[in-house]
C-alpha cells in the first residue's frame, strides 16, 4: 500500500489554526467534509475522539496519527495537518506534535486501515523525512515528500 493512493495534496492544511488536540482533530475532519471525503462528519469525529479517549494517539517525536473507524465514510481517507505552533497531545514521550495524520475507514476496512497506520508509523520513523515535514510550509510540499519518501521504501 502506498500512502499516496489515499492522500490528496487537497486533504493537507498547513498550518492548522488549533491550538489544542480537539481543535486540530476537528479542523481535520472538517477539511475532509469540506473536499467531499465523508458521509457523515459527525460520525468521523466522534469515533476519532472516542478513540483518543482511550489512549493517546501522540506517538512520539512530533508524531500524532489520531484515527478512528465508522461509518461517516466509505472510504479509507487521510489528511495530514501541521499545527502553527506545537500542541500538546499528551504524547508517550512528553513532547508536543507537529506533525499530524488523521485516518478513517468504514469499519469493514480493518486491514487497510492497520496497513495505512504502519505505513505511516514506518515513513515517519525516517529522521531526514520527519524534518523535511516539519519544515515544509505547503501542502503540496509536504505532498511531494511524501510520494518521494514512499519511493525509498
């Protein structure tokens, strides 16, 4: 599974305008109801929100990939978003995010779903790629380190 056969360069906002994790978790489902990605946007969020109440999805170094499974889509979608200034996630290890991808899949789509979330863990365990990330300021910059990060994989 490559990355970029899910992400759109359109489903990118940088900068978010949160300034805390509910905030950027809403402005990122907002993004993809606002490009047609969802079926129900309420539904999205909250199974995105009800799954961060169970644990963090702040990984560490920056990195947050909140996710959720329901049925306000059809699809398997993503979105990626860099908060103005870092927020706090209350990562595993104690650092704010920088980096976020948001991920929903109907629940029917746990394997693509898991496969997505791997990718996207392994792609961001590059150190060169994670900085290029948190330095690019377009979307279509972010989108292209991506497609040329998955080419090295």
């Amino acid at each position: 599974m490559r990355l970029t056969e899910i992400l759109k360069p359109v489903n990118i906002k940088v900068p978010l305008t949160a300034k805390t994790k509910v905030e950027a978790i809403t402005e990122m489902v907002e993004l993809l109801n606002a490009n047609g990605e969802l079926t129900d946007a309420k539904k999205v969020l909250d199974a995105v929100l009800d799954r961060e109440a169970t644990r963090t999805t702040g990984i560490g170094k920056g990195l947050a990939i909140p996710h959720g499974k329901c049925a306000g889509t059809n699809h398997l979608v993503m979105a990626i978003g860099k908060p103005a200034q870092p927020i706090d996630f209350q990562a595993i290890d104690g650092r704010p995010v920088t980096i976020l991808w948001l991920l929903t899949s109907p629940p029917e789509m746990t394997s693509p779903h898991i496969q997505a979330l791997a990718r996207i863990s392994r792609l961001m365990t590059v150190d060169a790629f994670r900085l290029a990330m948190n330095n690019a300021t377009t979307p279509d910059e972010m989108f292209n380190l991506v497609v040329e990060q998955e080419k090295l994989m």
